[in-house]
C-alpha cells in the first residue's frame, strides 16, 4: 500500500507539473501578443504583414506619435491592435527594435513600426494582396527597413483619374495656275473630348486603387478632415 501511495502522488506532481506548464506556456503566448512577420506581395516586395500574411499599411498624412484614422476611418482600415501590456512578437524578418505600441484615442493599443501606425484594409481578403497601396495618395505597405513603400510603375497605386482624349485635323489645299487662282481652304476641324473620372471607383462601398476621394474615412489628413 505504501508503495502504491508512492505512486500515486509522483502522478499528482506530473500531473500538476503539466497542468502548469501548459499555463505558463499559454501566459507566454499571451504576454507575446500580435505577431508581425513579413512576405513577399507582387510589385511591392518583401512587406510587413500580419499573422495572417494580410499586408499592413501605414497612413503617411500620420506624423510619428499621432493618430488620425478613427471612427469611419478605423472601420475602412481597421487598426492593428493588441492587448494593454501585450508586446507583439517579430518574426521572418521583422526587426523586432523597430516594433513598438501606441495609445489610440478611445484607450486602445495598435502596434507601430518604425513609430508608424499600422493598419489592416479591409479590401484585402488573402494573403498576398494590396489593394489597398496607394490609395488616396496615404496609405502605402511598409517595407521590414521601417519605410513606406511606393508601388512601381504598373502597381496598384492610384492614378490620377484624369484622362483626355483628343483629336484635331485640318486639311487645307490650295491650288494656282498662271492664268488665275483658285484657292480653296478646307474645313479646320477639331474634335475633343475630355473625361475625367473622380468616382471612388468602388465596389461594395470598398474604395479601389483608383480612389483620389477627400472622404476623410480615406484620407484623414485632407484639407478639412480635421
């Protein structure tokens, strides 16, 4: 009996053993926080994502220290958040020197790289997308150096929604003869057209690459958002 009872406690204490060290890993995982890594997204290179590998971004109209992206702001690009007292963890290249937090009005936490704000858009579905580069000239995708990152030529960056189509034409012809003249100038003609577009170009209320809208959801820092 004695031996038994031997045994039974050494089961409790691995047991309890166990039991705690599952806690104390589950209390690492959750003063780790919010894991920041990076990937490769097509025409921006390697950038700051999330967990999830959805592309992050930074509104440059932001000075470092500051927050403009609320309200409607937040709900188009909702902010990167994670628990008082949370640090987040850097993984695949992210340089974990450059991770940091800021108080958001309201009292919540959204992580910051380089001291720059970081945001998720919410017409990015899957990994690997970047709809939301460039969009209203702000918001771009941050490279692991800790800078903004401007699409190349043939991205998704907006354009400048100006187009112009025209075409002009003139014929003249003129004709003399010794004996006399006869001269005959054939309608100058012009033909133009202009269009432009200022539209959101949006779908489902999710404004597209193309978007130059003062809407101060989309661009918190124009004349008059603030």
């Amino acid at each position: 009996m004695k031996g038994r009872g031997r045994r039974t406690f050494r089961v409790g204490i691995a047991v309890a053993v166990a039991v705690g060290g599952f806690a104390l890993s589950a209390a690492l995982s959750a003063a780790t926080g919010v894991i920041v890594k990076s990937a490769h997204v097509a025409a921006l290179g390697t950038v700051v994502v999330n967990a999830s590998g959805l592309t992050l971004y930074h509104d440059s109209s932001e000075a470092k220290g500051t927050i403009k992206c609320t309200g409607a702001c937040a709900t188009l690009w909702p902010p990167l958040l994670i628990a008082a007292g949370a640090k987040p963890s850097a993984e695949l290249g992210v340089k974990a020197a450059l991770l940091g937090t800021i108080k958001r009005p309201g009292g919540k936490v959204q992580i910051t790289y380089n001291g720059m704000p970081l945001y998720l858009y919410s017409g990015d579905t899957k990994a690997g997308e970047a709809n939301g580069e460039g969009v209203g000239g702000v918001w771009f995708a941050v490279a692991t150096s800790g800078s903004i990152v401007k699409a190349s030529t043939g991205s998704s960056a907006p354009a400048s929604n100006e187009s112009s189509n025209s075409s002009s034409g003139s014929t003249s012809g003129s004709s003399s003869s010794s004996t006399g003249s006869t001269s005959s100038s054939s309608s100058t003609g012009s033909t133009s057209s202009s269009s432009s577009s200022t539209g959101t170009g949006s779908t489902g209320g999710v404004p597209g690459s193309n978007e130059t809208s003062t809407d101060c959801a989309v661009n918190p820092g124009a004349d008059g958002c603030m």
